[in-house]
C-alpha cells in the first residue's frame, strides 16, 4: 500500500465531525415538530380573537352607536357573532354598560387549550374594551 493511499483510508478527526450527526438531526427535528404542533394549537385560538377584535371595532366604531341603546348594540353584536361563527365568545360573555356619557364594550377573554399531554396553554386577550360615541337619550 502506498502512502497516498494509506493517506486515503484514514479519516482525519476534522472529517470525522463535519456535519450533523445522527442525535443532532433528531434532536432538532423533535423541536420542529414540538414547535409546530404548539403553532397548530396556538393558531385557531388568536384567529378567533382577531376575528372577535374585528367584530367589535366594526360594531362600535364604524357604525353610529349614539342613537342606539344598550340592548340594541348587544342584539347586533350577537347577530355578528353568530353570522361569523365564532364559538369561543358569547355574547354573554362580553360586558356593554354606559358609563360616563359613552358606552363601553368589554369583551376581553381568555382561552384554554390542550398543547401537550397533560399541559395546557391559555391566552388572555385584554385589549378588547372600547368606548363607544356619547350615549343616546332615547
């Protein structure tokens, strides 16, 4: 044999460890999948809250609300509710009072779901109190 190729059959300790090993592939797929079974979890939940966020700006803000009362804004936020199938939120569930001259719609919620096993995540979505145009006198 002669030196090239005893050279050859060798494999230095640089060859040895250059690139991912059997563990490292596995490892990091297992955290892919781990982080994307968390994202298909997540993802109907913050759809919902978008969904509810946009119902509610559409309902209060965009339409005149100084000439309707409480009964009737829950009535039309109830109807959106149902015409876009949200299930997560009832309209008991949202809080409409006058106060101070406006009238205030408070529908923030939390949501639970199973992530994993035994674990389960929650999401808190507190942003959703609104002021609506100056109470009516009707």
């Amino acid at each position: 044999m002669s030196r090239r190729e005893l050279q050859r059959s060798q494999v230095s300790p640089k060859r040895r460890s250059a690139g991912f090993s059997l563990w490292a592939i596995t490892t990091n797929l297992t955290f892919f999948g781990l982080l994307l079974i968390t994202a298909l979890r997540v993802a109907p939940s913050y759809f919902e809250y978008l969904t509810v966020k946009d119902i509610v700006m559409r309902a209060v803000v965009e339409q005149s609300v100084s000439s309707e009362t409480v009964p009737q804004l829950r009535n039309r936020l109830a109807t959106l509710l149902e015409t876009n199938q949200v299930r997560g939120v009832e309209i008991n569930d949202i809080a409409i009072y006058p106060e101070r001259g406006v009238i205030v719609v408070d529908a923030r919620y939390e949501t639970r779901f199973p992530l994993f096993w035994i674990l389960d995540g929650v999401m808190q979505f507190d942003d959703l109190v609104i002021e609506a145009a100056p109470v009516g006198h009707s």
